[in-house]
C-alpha cells in the first residue's frame, strides 16, 4: 500500500486549502485516518483522526478551522482547511492507522501574514 498526498501550497492567511491523501492497492474499509504535520523545528504532532469507528478528533489549535473527511470507494481521506494562519505552515503527513501504519510523503502548506 501506498499513499500520495497532495493539495499543498502557498497561501495567504485567512485563505483555504483542502489536502488529499490516496491510498493505492486494497486496503480494509474499516480503517483509521489521520493528519500529522511537523513545523520547522519541532515534533510532529496530530492534526485531525478519522478512527475506525468513525469519530474525528481534532487538535485543540485547528478545531472548528479543519474537517477530516473519506471517501472509502476511493481509499482517499481529505483535510479542509479553513482560516488558515502563519501557525498552520508545516509539512503535513497523512496516515493511514489502525490496522495498518502507513505514511504518505508529506505535502507542504505555507501560510503568509
């Protein structure tokens, strides 16, 4: 399995992006999704999670801001960001969890002020 993230660029703060993730091959529909990014300098850290059961959950600082969606006809999971600030700007990463542990390339998303 593999996966291709794509959607990433520059962009102005206050303005949108929406991130793809495809996954290739077969793969289970009973899966977990998430987004990760990592910011220069520092760890990378958790975005938004599709869990197998269907929950989201969101990191504090994107809530309300990002909308995790899929589409399990197409192996794809979306990231709709929205109100995007200079804080978002980062490598993101999707991954593909529970019962695999896939990663994507990294896409990246810069924001000026």
């Amino acid at each position: 399995v593999q996966l291709q993230a794509s959607g990433g660029g520059l962009v102005q703060a206050g303005e949108s992006l929406r991130l793809s993730c495809a996954a290739s091959g077969s793969i289970f529909s009973i899966n977990a999704w998430a987004w990760y990014r990592q910011a220069p300098g520092k760890k990378r850290e958790m975005v938004a999670t599709y869990t197998n059961g269907g929950a989201t959950i969101y990191a504090d600082s994107v809530k309300g801001r990002f909308t995790i969606s899929r589409n399990n006809a197409k192996n794809t999971v979306y990231l709709q960001m929205n109100s995007l600030n200079p804080e978002d700007t980062a490598v993101y990463y999707c991954n593909l969890g529970f019962p695999y542990n896939y990663w994507g390339q990294g896409t990246l998303v810069t924001v000026s002020s």
